[in-house]
C-alpha cells in the first residue's frame, strides 16, 4: 500500500481541471470527472481523467491520484478483455490520459446487477423492500434476503441524465419503444454486456472478490462496430465485495465487506449531508483516506502495485501529448 507521506504529497498535485487548447486536440466536454477533446476530423477522443470526485451528483472536491488511477483500472480492464469483447482504447500517452476512437453512444447506460443489493433510492433492493416484484422488466422471486444473488445477472437498463439530473430505472422494451435503439441492436448490447460481466466476475473471483454490480456504456462507430466506451469494471462504475466475507454477512443480515470509493459519501451522510444545497469542502483527512482507498481497490483488482506519478500533472500532460 501507499505510504503516508506520498498521499500528503499528492494533495499538492491534484488535477481539478484540464486546458489544453482546443485548437490543438479538438473541442472540450467536459463531464464529471473527465475532460474530453474532440477532434472530429481524425476520429478520435483525447480523455483526461482528473482527479474530481462526484458524488450526490455534485463534483465534490479533488482526491490525490484518483484520475492515474482511475484511468490504469480502465486501460487494465480494455486490454483485459480486448480478445473478448471490442473497445475505444487506442493508446495511454500519460497516466491520466487516454486516446480513444470517436463514436455515436448509445443513449443508454447498461447496468448488469449480480445481487439484490443497494441502498440508494433507484437500487434494486429498495424496489424489493417496499414489495416490489417487478423491476426494470424483471420478475423477482418472493422471499429473498438483501445482499442474496439473483438466479441469473439482470440488465437494468437507465436513462442518460444530464450533468445535475438522475438516471431513470427503464425497461428493455421501454429502450426500443422509446427509439434509443432498435430490438436487433438491443439483442447485440445485452449479449456483449453479459459476456464481458461474466468475465469480469472470473477475474474479481480470482482475486478473492465479487463483481456484484457494474455499469457500461457502449457506442456506434463511423464503420457500424458496437465498442465499449468509456470506462470497464472501476471503482467509479462498479461494486466490489471481498468473497470471503458474503457468506457469513449473508447468513447473519449483515453487509459484506465491501471493496468501494463510498468512503466520502458515507462521512458525509454521518454529518448530516444528504446531497441537498452546495456541498461542504473535503477535508484533507477525507482526501487522503478516499485516496488510500482507491488505492487498494486499484492494487487489488488489478494485482499490480500502485506507482503514482508526483510530477506536476499539466505540465506532463502536456510533455506527453506534446503540447511544449
């Protein structure tokens, strides 16, 4: 694990925002957490993963090395799968940068749950909670437990909110009747969605984990391939427990131990906020702990060793897409 002192470091060396001339990589959108230059005429994405961290759909405040790690997980899991199922990665430049192929999105989010878990208001389980048997065009059994795996991974497909909005829980047939895609495009992104959470739960197994939820967001290009895009299996889009703990959380009512960034959500619920009004500024103890969680998740998801970059972040960005 990273050591105290590197993290403290880090706090000097977050990247909150990215400027790196669209004249020269393309026009900005910027999201959440990512930067995105598009240059239309060559095809092609330049994402820079910064170092925000969103949650209650607000952008919070900034964690050390979150983007370098966010970006390594992603490229890990691209070229993971990259023999199974086909993806935007088209080179890594810089820890924190990625280059990718330009394509339509689906306008849809493809979210493949594991388990009856969850303890936001849209989860799966506070659906069955209040008795719900229905969700997302799913039956569900009576009489299962909270943290209980589902017969078989459901698709729950949402809505893609803009920046400040909330997803919305939809149906497959409520996809291709709303126009997002056609049925035969439906078939396609299910069957590659299935394919690769399946292989992401063989991996997770592997390292002594669960892949009990995850989220992809696939695209169209130019040529008519359906890709994955974005980001595969990070602590951003997925839920993590350790193997070791399910069972007995399970027999017991309890939670499994869980392996996921919700360390910052959860402080703050504990002091009282929920998401309403402008949120309070991260303290540095918060920081470095979100910080060393990441950490762990990236270590032991990946089984490498977390070496973070300490250089300045603009000025290697900018070295490394040779922007000087």
């Amino acid at each position: 694990m990273i050591d105290d002192a590197t993290l403290r470091r880090g706090l000097e060396l977050t990247l909150d925002s990215s400027e790196l001339g669209a004249d020269r990589l393309g026009r900005l959108q910027r999201g959440k957490v990512r930067d995105c230059y598009i240059d239309d005429a060559a095809g092609r994405r330049t994402i820079v993963v910064s170092d925000r961290l969103s949650a209650f759909d607000h952008v919070l405040g900034t964690v050390p090395f979150k983007g370098q790690i966010l970006n390594g997980m992603a490229c890990y899991w691209f070229e993971q799968s990259r023999a199974l199922v086909p993806n935007h990665l088209l080179a890594v430049p810089d820890p924190a940068v990625s280059v990718v192929r330009e394509c339509r999105p689906f306008p849809v989010e493809m979210v493949l749950r594991g388990y009856l878990t969850g303890s936001s208001s849209t989860s799966i389980w506070t659906h069955y909670a209040k008795g719900g048997r229905e969700f997302c065009g799913h039956r569900l059994a009576e009489g299962m437990r909270k943290h209980e795996r589902l017969p078989r991974p459901l698709i729950t497909p949402t809505t893609k909110a803009e920046q400040g909005a909330h997803d919305e829980n939809i149906s497959a047939a409520e996809v291709v009747a709303r126009g997002l895609c056609t049925a035969p495009e439906w078939e396609r992104l299910s069957a590659l969605c299935l394919e690769l959470f399946a292989f992401g739960q063989r991996l997770a197994a592997e390292r002594g984990l669960i892949l009990v939820d995850t989220k992809y967001e696939l695209g169209r290009t130019p040529e008519g391939e359906l890709i994955f895009i974005d980001e595969i299996h990070t602590p951003d889009s997925s839920r993590y427990w350790y193997a070791d703990s399910y069972e007995a959380a399970l027999a017991t009512g309890g939670d499994p131990r869980a392996l996921d960034k919700e360390h910052v959500r959860r402080e703050l619920v504990a002091r009282g906020y929920r998401g309403d009004g402008p949120p309070p500024p991260l303290d540095d103890a918060l920081r470095i702990e979100a910080a060393r969680r990441y950490v762990e998740i990236f270590e032991v998801v990946t089984g490498r060793t977390f070496v973070p970059d300490l250089e300045p972040p603009m000025r290697r960005i900018r070295r490394n897409l040779g922007l000087l």
